[in-house]
C-alpha cells in the first residue's frame, strides 16, 4: 500500500510533462499546413536521398577496395611463387628477391618485409613495418593461408599482405607441402582509393543538395494541390456562414478530398432544405396569428360595443349580474388590447411596421404621454425632462414606448417612477426607474420576450405579456436599444437609447 | 506526438551516423585470402636431407641440406669443434649414405631413416643457427635409433603406415617440440607424402603415436 504522499511527487511530474507536450504541440501546430506538408515532403526526400547515396558508397567503396586487395593479394602470391631458396634461407639471395618483388608492385608501389627465423629483410629503410599489426603476423605464420589487414595509421590508410611460403616434399605434387617458415609482407599505401571514396563522397553531397532543391518543387505542387480544395472548403464554409445557404463547391476527382467537398455540399443542401422548411414553419405562424388577430377584431369590436351599454345599464340590475356583467366588460377590454398588441407584433414580424417620423420635442412628448395616461401624481411620478431636446422620432411609437415602461413600472415596481431624459453623445437617453423589489438576475435576459411570466404561478398579468416586446420592436425600429437591469439602490432601472436625428432626409422607414 | 518526435531523432541520427562513420577507408580485421606461395627449395627433393629445427618462437621449421656435402662434412663437425663419434659410419655407400658423386643424382639411394635421425641428434648447423635455430633434443652422445617397420601387427589398410624408433633417450621427458623434431625428420625421411605414424619406444616407455603437425 502506498501511502498518498508517496503517490504525490510522481503525479506532479506527469502533469508537468503533459504539459510540455501540450506546449510542442502548440509549436508544431503553429506552423501552417503548406509548412508540414513541405518539411515532410523534404524530410522523406532526404531521407530517401541519404540512404540511397549511402548506400550506393559504401557498395562502391567495398568494390573499389576488393579490386585493390584481390589484385594486390594475388599479385603478391605470384611475384612470390617460383622464387628458389635454401633452406635455412640465404640472407643475399633473399634481400635480392625482396628488392625484386618490391619493383613489380601492383596495383600501387609497396614496401616488401620478410621474415625467416629470425631474419628481417625489407625493400624500406627499416627491416621492420609499424603499421603490420601482431594478428596479421601471427595468423600468417600459423596458417599456410594468404591474408590481408587494412590498417589506418597516422591517419593514413594502408593495406598490409601476408603470403607464408610453403614448399613440396617430392617432384611429383603428390608429396605433402609444408610452411617453409619463411613470409613475406607487403605493406601498400590506399592513398588513390582514399582519393576516390574522397570524391565519392563529395558527389553524393553535391547530388543530394541539389536533389533536395529539386524536390522542393514538387513538395510545393503537392502542398498546393492538397491546399486548394481545402481552402475552397474554407471560403465557402464562411460564405455559408455569412448566410449563403446556396453555396456549394465544385467537386473535382474522387479522392478523400473530394469526398470532403461532396460531404460539404450534401449538409449544406441539408441545411438549406431544414432552414427554409422552418422560415416556411415561422411564416405560417405568424401568418396565422396575424390572420386570428385580423378575425378577432371584428367581433370584439361588436362585443366592446354592447360590454359598453350593458356597462352602462350595470347599475339597474341586481348586485350579481351586474359584478358580471362588469367582469365581461373589463375582460373584453382586456382582449382588445391583447388583439391590438398581437396585430402591432405581427407587423413587426411581417416587417411591416413602418417609422413616420417628424421632429419633436421630447420632454414635451413624454409629458403629453403621461399626462394622457393620467399619470400626473407627483408622489407616483417623478420627471427630470429638460426642454430643448429635440430629435427625429416617430410619435405614436415613441409614445407606445414611454407608456409601456412607466406603465410596466408602476404595475410590477412600486411608486414613485422616476422618468429622466438626457442626451449623451449624439443619443437620446430615457431612463424610467422605479423603486421595487428589482427584477430576479434569472428572469433579466427574458424580461422582453413575448408573454413571458416571471412568476409561473401569477398566472394573468395585468397587461397582454405583450408590452415589453412591443417597446424593444418600436425602439428597434428607431435604431436604437433598450436594456433592463436593476439599480444601486434596488428597483428596476429600463434605458432607452435612441440615437439622435435632428437633420432632414433620414425619416425613412 | 512524443514517438513521432522520437522517431525522427532516431532516423535523423541514423542518417547522420550512418554518413559520418562511413566515410572514407576504415582499418578491417585479418582477413584471409587465397592459399600460401610454393616455393622451391634447393636442393631438389632426391638431393636434399630434411631436418627439423626449433625456432626461436617455438616452432618446428624444416632445413634442408644437400646429400653431396654430407661426406665433406656429413655432421658438421667442423662447426661443433669435436671429433666424430667412433660409431659413426664411414664413407660407405652400402651402408646408406649415399654416393658423394653430384652427377649421378638420380640414383641416389634413400637415406636411411636411422642415419637422418643421427644427423638430427647433432643439431644445427652454424648458418642454421645464425638464424635463430636450435634443437630441443640432449647432446648427442649416447643415441642411436632403431627403426623398425614391422613390429607388432600390420596396419589397417588405409591407416598411414606406422614407424617403431627405439632411442636410448627418455622419451616420455622430451616436450613437444623435441618430439616433432624427431616424428617430422623421420616422416619425411621414410615417405614424402608425409602419411606415417611414429611411435617413439625409449627404456623408459613408449609414447603414443605421433604425426607431424
């Protein structure tokens, strides 16, 4: 069992490490595709570049090297074989052979050492070589074999021969042959083989670099060829993006790219078909309430009419009937104005909600609005509206505005409503405040959409659920936003943001 | 991504290694090639007497000496300072040793295996041993061999033939290479192919039977 301390230090470091993977992958990632594919590219072309030169020299150097020690070697035994010697070997007669074998070098000149007992003959200076090593010699006088060492000495390479001289007991070849004890040496510099494995290897360099630049070429061609369906991929992914739904992409050879743009152009006509069925779903809606806000109006029209005279008779008739009938009144009122403000949004959604604008003043406009309403008590109504602003505003609309917020205010906050109007650098700024319980965070981002209620168990507003929605609509229209939050000091705080327009010409629509 | 990365070093390393360590020519071990040069040795085979010396690094080398100069100086005995040993032979082509006339080589009869064996005892002579020559076998004084052919059984056929030489030397003392001395001298003084075996027998017992190596 191992104690939690003990597991500690070990987890640390792999976090550690994941993290510096994390960051290489970063790094390397960074790097943009046509760079990847390039290196690759490059990486498997030099690669393969290197193993082939590689390859290719040292086959070559073993070949030009073999030439070299075959010829020597055999060369070697034959200037050897023939030669007649006593034995014990005569110093003379062998000091005269070694200096004549010494002149039939071949393939290169070479220094020719023999030894006999203990008798050390060269064709050199020196009756004995430093480069022959003590395996050569010792394998040359225990085995009756020709053999061969090459040695590197003082950065010099040298090939070292050893033939051991045997001779034949009887004329007739079918004597044994026995080692005379006698060897011969010969010690030859590799210096034009050096030279030539030298330039070989300079060749392969000057083949491979430029080998190299040559395939950047077809790296780039590559890059390129995998690129571009990408990048079509990706031009028309933002054109869809931007709401192209029609884009597609031309689709060209059948390779995984290609199948990458068929795959593109099949979800994008999937997407096209799945938007435009529900824009058809959205507008069949709307159509629909609008077209019921259209048939209801008719009858209610009728309705208002006789809720207004039974209204009236309310008074004559016993006290329950008449709760009733003031009941149907009111609620029919009620629908009236929801059928109102259900055929305003359906002209919104139809974008057909039109701005006749003209210019106002517009503390004198909100006060109209709330004088209108009736809202003129000082202890529920508080304005800070200085004259002299003037804009480019849509009356009726503006009006639907100031009234839906102070109305909204005084129905769900608590009074007094605080209306200010100030301009703060070229917009038109209403704030309506009100000092109640504030709105819920949870409910903030839905306060304007359409019947929401913020307390499910309400049940029936007071209003349509409609007003909120109306106001964002007309402000909208304006060109302008209207945002709900809570004050410092509790209590809901509504701010209308209009920009101001007070030349000519900009009144359309 | 850590093995790509691992992957690349090691091929990169490779390539690099592989560039570096082979250029240019590198030493190699001993190699061998093709067989020995035969050489000839004078005298020819018929004129000449084998010996095996031991040289300097332990190993068993043949001398040969003409027959002709035996009579002049058949033991060198000029070089050992000494006089003949009374035993020894005379001029006596009858007895083996040969005619001292050079032109009639070939009909010189074979040294006799004893008489070679003799010559052995005596050791190297002065240009033998000016080159690091010597023998591994006591003085000369007290040996005489015995060589006999057909002692014991007969050979299986296809067996090399087999030599008996009784010595008054101790024969179970002598070292290696004082035993090929006296095994290859007398191989090759009973047969030039080299196929026999010898079975040294001394007063103190016999040793097994030997080839020349």
């Amino acid at each position: 069992m191992t104690t939690p301390d003990a597991q500690a230090p070990p987890a640390a470091g792999r976090r550690r490490r994941n993290t510096t993977a994390g960051a290489r992958r970063r790094r390397l990632t960074r790097y943009g595709l046509r760079t990847r594919l390039v290196v690759a590219f490059l990486l498997v072309a030099a690669v393969s570049c290197g193993t082939t030169a590689a390859l290719t020299y040292r086959a070559a150097r073993n070949a030009i090297l073999e030439q070299t020690q075959d010829t020597a070697v055999s060369h070697f035994r034959d200037q050897v074989r023939g030669i007649g010697y006593s034995l014990p070997v005569d110093r003379e007669n062998l000091q005269q052979s070694v200096l004549t074998i010494a002149r039939q070098a071949k393939p290169h000149p070479w220094v020719v050492f023999a030894e006999y007992g203990t008798m050390r003959i060269s064709s050199g200076t020196r009756p004995t070589s430093t480069v022959l090593t003590p395996e050569l010699r010792r394998t040359a006088l225990a085995r009756p074999h020709g053999s061969f060492q090459r040695v590197v000495s003082g950065g010099t390479p040298y090939l070292t021969v050893a033939i051991p001289t045997t001779f034949k007991m009887d004329e007739t070849g079918a004597g044994a042959i026995r080692p005379t004890g006698l060897v011969f040496f010969a010690v030859m510099r590799l210096e034009d083989e050096e030279a030539e494995v030298r330039a070989m290897v300079l060749a392969a360099r000057d083949g491979a670099l430029p080998a190299l630049a040559v395939a950047l070429v077809p790296a780039l061609l590559a890059a390129r060829s995998v690129l571009r369906p990408v990048r079509d991929v990706q031009r028309a992914a933002r054109h869809m993006g931007q709401g192209h739904l029609d884009t597609r992409i031309q689709v060209k050879g059948g390779d995984e790219l290609a199948d990458l743009a068929r795959t593109f152009n099949e979800s994008a006509a999937r997407l096209e078909r799945s938007v435009e069925e529900l824009q058809s779903a959205e507008a069949r809606a709307r159509r629909f309430a609008s077209d019921v806000s259209h048939e209801l109006r008719t009858p209610l029209a009728g309705m208002l009419a006789v809720t207004e005279v039974l209204d009236e008779d309310a008074g004559g008739l016993d006290p329950d009937t008449a709760a009733a009938v003031r009941l149907i009144s009111a609620e029919t009122g009620k629908l009236a104005v929801l059928v109102e403000d259900l055929m305003e949004i359906s002209r919104f959604d139809a974008r057909a909600a039109e701005l006749n604008t003209d210019e106002v003043d517009v503390a004198e406009t909100i006060r109209r609005t709330l004088i209108a309403r009736h809202w003129t008590d000082p202890e529920r109504i508080v304005t800070h509206l200085p004259d002299g602003i003037r804009a480019r505003l849509d009356p009726r609309r503006f009006d639907v505005v100031v009234a839906n917020l102070v109305g909204n205010a005084l129905r769900h906050g608590r009074p007094p409503v605080t209306v200010r109007l100030i301009t703060t650098g070229g917009a038109l700024v209403v704030e309506v405040t009100d000092r109640g319980p504030g709105i819920d965070p949870e409910v903030l981002p839905h306060v304007f959409d359409r019947f929401y209620k913020a307390d499910p168990a309400r049940g029936r507003s007071a209003g349509s659920g409609l007003g909120l929605a109306i106001t964002l609509e007309n402000v909208r229209l304006h060109g302008g936003t209207v945002r709900a939050g809570n004050g410092p000091a509790g209590g809901a705080v509504f701010v209308v943001e209009i920009p101001l327009r007070t030349g000519e010409g900009e009144s359309t629509p | 991504m850590r093995r790509r990365h691992t992957a690349l070093a090691g091929a990169g390393a490779l390539l690099l290694t592989a560039t570096l360590t082979a250029c240019g020519i590198q030493g190699s071990d001993v190699i061998e090639a093709g067989g020995a040069a035969t050489i000839d040795v004078s005298p020819q085979h018929r004129q000449r007497v084998l010996l095996f010396f031991v040289g300097q690094d332990g190993r068993v080398l043949p001398v040969a000496r003409a027959r002709e100069n035996l009579f002049g100086d058949p033991l060198g005995r000029i070089e050992h300072d000494q006089p003949p040993p009374t035993d020894w032979p005379r001029e006596d082509p009858a007895a083996g040793w040969g005619t001292s006339d050079p032109w009639t080589d070939q009909d010189l009869p074979r040294l006799g295996t004893d008489k070679t064996l003799a010559l052995l005892m005596y050791g190297p002579r002065k240009a033998e041993r000016a080159v690091g020559l010597g023998t591994r076998l006591p003085d000369p004084d007290k040996q005489a061999f015995q060589v006999s052919h057909q002692e014991g059984a007969t050979a299986e056929p296809g067996a090399p033939r087999r030599v008996w030489i009784r010595t008054s030397l101790t024969v179970t003392e002598l070292d290696w290479a004082a035993v090929q001395q006296i095994v290859c001298t007398a191989v090759y003084a009973e047969d030039p192919s080299g196929e026999v075996e010898v079975v040294l027998r001394g007063p103190d017992g016999e040793r097994d039977p030997a080839r020349c190596e």
